[in-house]
C-alpha cells in the first residue's frame, strides 16, 4: 500500500514516541503542582515551548500549546478580533481569503454573525496566488487582523508571506499566519524573524507528533482574548491542564523534521515533479491545480474532466495507493472544493479532483513511473 495523503495526516515517527514515553508514565505530575512531580513535568513543558519557539523563530513566551491546528486557528482569529472589540478600537474589520482552511473560515463567519465583524476575502489568482495590491487596497483603519495560509492544503500554492507581511505592517495590522501545511516543507522561522507576522499556527500531525497536538506563536504585543477559561494556563491565554506529552511530541517532530528538511525537499521535490509531468503527459484531461512553481514541495493536485474524483480515488485504492480530493476536513461532502472554485474552476471540473502529497521518505527509484501508469490505469477505468 503507498500511502500519498500525508497533508492529511502522517504517521507517528518511532522517535517521537520514545520522546514521549516518559512523559505518558513515569514523569506524570501535573505542570501546575506545586511539587517535585509536577516541577518536572513544567521543567519539560518549558524546554518543548523553547525548541518550537526556536524552530518558528520567535520567543518561548509567545508559544501557546494547543490541541492542533484548528484550535490554533480559532484562537489567532477569534481572539485577535474578540481583543479588539472588547477595547473598543474601532477596529471590526477581518482580512482573509477564500481559499483558507475551514478552521479559518468558520471562525470568521462566526465573527461575522454573532459579533458584526466586518469580513473582507480577497481574490486569488487561478493558480491560489493572493496579491500584495489586493491586500493594500482592502486595509481599512478598521482593519483588526489579516489572516493568509503560509501554503494552501488542498494545492500546494505557496503565498508571497514577506509581501504580504509588508503590506500589512505599513498599517500596523496583525497578520496571522496558517503554517500547518507549510511546517517541515519551508523555513518557518523566516516567519517568526518577519516583524509584521504577528502569529503563526501549527499541527503536530503533520509533522509526525500524534494527532490532537499543535500550537500558535503569537508576540506578546498583540492583545489576544483566550477562548478557554480556568485556571490561567499558558499564561492565561489558554486555560487547561497542558498536555505534557504532547508538547514534548511537537517539539521533537519539529526538531526533526527541521533537521531534515533540506534533505527531504530535494528527494520529495524530483519525485513529485517526475510524477506531475508524467500524468499531464500520460492523461490528456488531466490539468494541474495551483502554481506550477510557487507550491509545496510534496503536493501534486490535479483536476480530471469527465470523471468523478471520488471515483478516481476508489479506482487508485484497489491498486495500492491512498490519496484524498483535498481536504480531508471535508471529506465526504457532496459540495465541490472551495478552493478551488476561488480559483475560477466550474464546479463540474472541481468535482473530478485528486490530490497526492508526499511524505519526507523518498519513494523508490521508479516509484514514480509506476505510480503515473496506475494514475492513467485508474482514470481510464472511470472515464471509459
């Protein structure tokens, strides 16, 4: 079985299960405890919190350990806009993209409804891109908080962050930053080190931490209002007892992945455009979503007219390989992919959609070739 659905989720890395161990027996204590079992769990709290702050390049006060990237998500969105209101600024405007993660999108039509916050999307190019201009002229004194993906989950397009972050600091507005497909792929503390990214979320998962694990990095200058109320935990943006082991988790996998990085993106890279090139090649209806350049390493996308994705998928597993019609948040539904659609796609094309996202082991030597031959193999199945 060749599993090709790691932007959904990746499978635990034997390292980081040793990382946590201690953490899920012996060294149990609660992190609040005032003891000598719980001043060992906070001692390997505080050391996770430093190695992610070191990866996002930003201090270990500004992380906030969440239970994965949505919460992160919901938090960045919710609480940057809710702290703006609550300080009655002025400023109730919302800045993001049609083509952002659920997570994203709901939180701001949640904004929207409940609290008459003003939602601003702008548009993207046909290849996922957002233009700094467009930013520019959406920025009101209102403004309360732009949020744009580092990478999009479902094509793989890879966003102009430093443009963007520009833009966004020349009026003083927090821009948060989506970067739980782009972790592990692309240098995130080329983030943190940007002054005019404010806050920055990541998942565990797709890193090869367990599910239910993630974080966001927001400086310390932003007003945040948390979302969960209790004891003060995470410096009382985040209230709850911390998962220990899930923090000492995300750290490892990061730390790995970071050092691996480079190496990976060069093997995965060859591999994923061998791949690309040999379908466009091999299945005349096949077209390419997102940028042919500007994308994550690992991600091929691709629309194939006159079929059905899902059954294109059901076609691909009876010959071994796993792979999604975007996001997996969605999966299931009957609605085509929003992203797409943002993209100018019809909605007939954006039903016929697959998408392949590679893992940091590199495939065989002709993995690719054979994987383009069960690729035609399947679509033919379908549209014959």
């Amino acid at each position: 079985m060749l599993y090709l659905d790691h932007a959904a989720t990746s499978p635990v890395r034997p390292e980081v299960l040793e990382a946590m161990r201690p953490y899920l027996t012996d060294v149990f204590g609660n992190p609040s405890s005032h003891h000598t079992a719980g001043g060992a769990a906070a001692q390997a709290l505080e050391r996770a919190r430093t190695a992610v702050a070191t990866a996002l390049g930003m201090r270990p006060g500004d992380v906030i350990f969440t239970s994965g990237g949505t919460e992160a998500n919901n938090l960045a969105v919710k609480g940057v806009v809710l702290a703006a209101l609550h300080a009655d600024s002025g400023r109730r405007q919302l800045i993001t993209t049609p083509i952002e993660h659920e997570s994203v999108l709901e939180s701001a039509r949640y904004l929207e409804r409940f609290h008459d916050v003003q939602l601003t999307r702008l548009p993207v190019s046909q290849t996922g891109e957002v233009l700094a201009g467009d930013l520019a002229a959406a920025l009101r004194p209102q403004t309360a908080l732009v949020s744009i993906a580092h990478a999009n989950n479902e094509i793989g397009t890879v966003q102009d962050i430093g443009a963007l972050a520009a833009v966004a600091a020349a009026e003083r507005v927090p821009l948060h930053v989506d970067a739980v497909q782009s972790a592990g792929w692309l240098d995130l503390r080329e983030l943190g080190r940007n002054a005019g990214v404010s806050a920055v979320s990541i998942a565990g998962h797709k890193l090869g931490a367990p599910k239910g694990t993630g974080a966001l990095a927001v400086r310390s200058r932003v007003p945040l209002e948390p979302l969960l109320h209790g004891g003060g935990q995470e410096r009382g943006r985040r209230s709850g007892t911390e998962n220990v082991a899930g923090a000492v988790a995300l750290a490892t996998a990061l730390a790995l992945s970071e050092a691996e990085r480079e190496r990976a993106i060069v093997a995965v890279a060859h591999t994923a455009r061998e791949f690309a090139k040999g379908v466009l090649d091999a299945v005349p209806q096949a077209r390419l979503s997102g940028h042919p350049t500007h994308r994550l390493p690992g991600t091929v996308a691709f629309t194939f007219a006159g079929t059905s994705g899902e059954a294109v998928l059901l076609e691909l597993e009876r010959r071994g390989v796993i792979s999604s019609s975007g996001s997996a948040c969605a999966a299931g539904s009957d609605e085509p992919s929003h992203v797409l659609l943002a993209c100018g796609v019809t909605p007939e094309v954006a039903q016929t959609a697959v998408r392949f996202t590679f893992g940091r082991v590199p495939l065989p030597a002709g993995a690719a070739a054979q994987l383009v031959a069960l690729v035609a193999e399947s679509v033919a199945a379908v549209a014959g």
